[in-house]
C-alpha cells in the first residue's frame, strides 16, 4: 500500500504509482503467514525445500472481505495454502498446492474467516 502525507498534492503520476504497482514482498522461508500488509499485493515464494503460506483467522489479521492477495512461486519448494485453524481455504477441485516454479495463484477473502484459492494449482 502507498501513503501519503497530509497536505501533500497528488498529480496524476503519484495516482498512477499508488493504483497501479503491486507491493511485492519476497519471502525465502518455508513457512510464511500472511499479513495485513500483504493485502493487495504480490507475495513471492523462494525456497529449494517445500513452502506452507498460512492464512490467519480474521482475528489475528482482520482483511477485508474481497482481498485479494496474490502469490508467486519463484523456486523449486512447492507452494501450499493452509487455513489457520477456523479459515477455510477453498479451491475450484480442493487443491491448495502450486503447479510448480512460476506459478501464479491469488486468495480471495470470500467470508470472515472463508478464502478462495484460484491460479495455477495442482489437479
């Protein structure tokens, strides 16, 4: 997300930056929980060995519904989602694990504590 200061006058270069560029935050662990700056952003996933991405119940990281948060498999370690406990994670055939490096696949906050899962997932 951009911030801006009060006071400050925004042109239409700073609304283009603000709107139109993707936070990206790398991660090189297996593990990562996703965080309330993660909203609308791009999250990379770099590890040889294989990577969980935790969504967390609504309580610990109250997202709106109709976040989405993508994600990026950007090495070898296969991607998978998991619900904290409480979060249901769903997808269109219950997979919840990347297709493989390269991958790309977004989280959509469908309920309180309901995601959908859609992108290059495992069949």
């Amino acid at each position: 997300m951009v911030a801006f200061s009060p006071g400050t006058t925004l042109g239409a270069a700073a609304l283009n930056s603000a709107f139109n560029a993707l936070v990206i935050n790398a991660q090189t662990g297996t593990t990562y929980t996703l965080a309330a700056t993660d909203a609308g952003g791009l999250v990379t996933a770099a590890n040889a060995s294989a990577i969980t991405v935790t969504v967390p119940t609504n309580a610990a990281v109250a997202f709106a519904i109709g976040t989405q948060i993508g994600v990026l498999q950007t090495g070898a370690g296969q991607v998978t989602f998991v619900g904290a406990a409480g979060v249901t994670v769903n997808s269109f055939n219950s997979a919840l694990k990347m297709v493989g490096n390269g991958g790309l696949a977004v989280l959509v906050k469908t309920g309180t504590n309901t995601w959908q899962a859609a992108g290059a997932l495992t069949i």
